[in-house]
C-alpha cells in the first residue's frame, strides 16, 4: 500500500512525534525548555544550533517559528534576558560591572556597556545609580531616527535664521 504525503509526515507505529509547532510558533513545552536553557546558561556562549537543539528542531525552522512565538529573534531574546539580568544585578547595593559583564556573557565590561546602553539608552553606572535622565526603549534604530530629525531641524532653523537675517545674508553672497 502506497503511503500519501501525510502519512509519511506521521511517526513511525510506537513511536512518538515531538509536540507540534503552534500556530503562533513553538509548543508550550518547546519554548519552556529553549527559556530553562537560556536562563541556565546566561554566562556561557549560546549559539541559535544550541536553542534549536533544545526545541527539538532545525536552526533554521527554529529561528522562524521563535520569531512568529515572541516577534523576537533568537539571539535579540537572549539578549534581552541577559539585560533584564544585568539589570536586576545592577540593582544590587555597590555592584561591579565587570564581574556582571562576566557573569553575563559578555566579552567584557565594555561590550556590556554598549549593548546596555543601545537596549535601555542609559548606561549601567546610570541605572544603577538611579537617574532617570532618558526614556529606556528597546528600539535602537528609533533613537537613531529622533536624534536624526533633532539635527535636520537644527540645520532647518539656522538656514532659516540666516536668510532672515540681512546682514547674514549679504556675508553669503559676497
């Protein structure tokens, strides 16, 4: 008997298939393990392979399916759980941000400070320090834009100046 294409994608007789991907991505179970992982090894260098082990799947599907989960990658998920770390730690009386930056994985103190600084837009000696100076966003290419549109309405407002300005205007033309 010639077997159709879904039966084909069924397990073998006594043999147990891995839950299901969801709809919205990986399966409860799945996404409980890749999160255990994660947290177990926030110190430890964690590659995409070493998540999609845990998932049970390829790396390429489990980068898709992680994506559709959490509207995250893999690697900006680890991220954020090694910043949300950090900065529970950076709460801490008198903390020392290079053993954070090791605790956490990251090559060193100021590897973790950039990365710190592009998710939450403070620095870590500033959180932890308590002031509030700017708004935390974890949208980097945002900051980018609104520092963008401050110096285009600078050079707009001093052009604007000057061509108001006679006396200005006469030292352009001549």
């Amino acid at each position: 008997m010639k077997r159709t294409d879904v039966q084909s994608r069924l397990p073998a007789p006594g043999r147990s298939a891995p839950p299901p991907a969801t709809a919205e991505g990986l399966s409860d179970a799945a996404m409980a393990r890749v999160q255990a992982f994660v947290d177990a090894h926030l110190a430890m260098p964690i590659s995409l392979q070493h998540l999609a082990e845990q998932a049970c799947i390829s790396r390429f599907h489990f980068a898709r399916v992680f994506r559709a989960r959490t509207g995250l990658s893999p690697m900006q998920y680890l991220k954020l759980q090694r910043i949300e770390a950090a900065k529970r730690l950076l709460r801490q009386p008198a903390p020392c941000l290079s053993r954070i930056a090791t605790t956490l994985g990251f090559f060193d103190q100021s590897h973790f400070t950039r990365v710190f600084r592009r998710a939450t837009g403070q620095s870590p000696g500033r959180f932890a320090a308590g002031d509030c100076l700017c708004t935390p966003t974890l949208y980097p290419a945002l900051r980018f834009a609104a520092r963008r549109r401050r110096r285009v309405a600078s050079r707009v407002d001093a052009h604007t100046a000057r061509a108001s300005n006679p006396s200005a205007r006469a030292a352009c033309i001549v």
